[in-house]
C-alpha cells in the first residue's frame, strides 16, 4: 500500500482546475484520497457510470458523477486575493497553519 503523501488541499477547499479538459472551472473539493494524492471537485470532471439495477439504484441505466482529478492539476483558491495561489505552511503557537503565498492571508478557519 502506498504511504500517503501531507497534502496542502483538504475536504471543503475552493480549488480552480490548472491542467487538462476541465481547465478554468472552479468548484468546493468533496473528497481528499490522500493515498493516490488525487480529490474529487464538485461539478468537475463528470464520467458517466452503467449501473445495473440492484436494491440501491432500482432504476440502473446511465450516472452522471464525478470522477477524480490528480492533486497537482489543480490549485487553491485564496479566500483573501479570490486568485488561485500557492499555499504554504506555517506554526502560529501550537498548531500548523496554511496561508497564501500571494497575499499572506491565513487560509484555515480560525
């Protein structure tokens, strides 16, 4: 199994799509799968799913969803500058801290 990797992009980040079909957009991340470092962004990369019918999905046929996008191709978006930008990590007191590279902003709520 592979060890996961300290991420920089947590469950509830506003992230903007840097590389592939999907650049440009914007959305909330819903999930972290911190071991194959990749997130799945709401309303970004939808892959359609043939479901048979079973007790979950009684109806089955064709899903929409939303597949998994590899962590570096995409980026946090800053609450302070609204731009896309680094993140670094910092200690303020006790804990770690992430904040924007660009405008020194503290990115985690606190």
């Amino acid at each position: 199994m592979k060890r996961a990797k300290n991420l920089r992009i947590k469950k509830g980040d506003t992230v903007r799509v840097i590389q592939g079909k999907e650049n440009g957009k914007q959305g909330k991340v819903l999930r972290v799968l911190a071991a194959d470092q990749r997130v799945v962004v709401e309303r970004v990369n939808f892959i359609k799913r043939h479901v048979r019918p079973s007790q979950k999905t009684p109806q089955g046929g064709v899903i929409e969803r939303e597949a998994s996008i590899h962590i570096s191709n995409v980026q946090l978006v800053c609450p302070g500058c609204g731009q896309p930008a680094r993140v670094g990590v910092r200690m303020e007191g006790d804990e770690k801290v992430r904040y924007c590279k660009k405008c020194n902003v503290q990115v985690d709520k606190g």
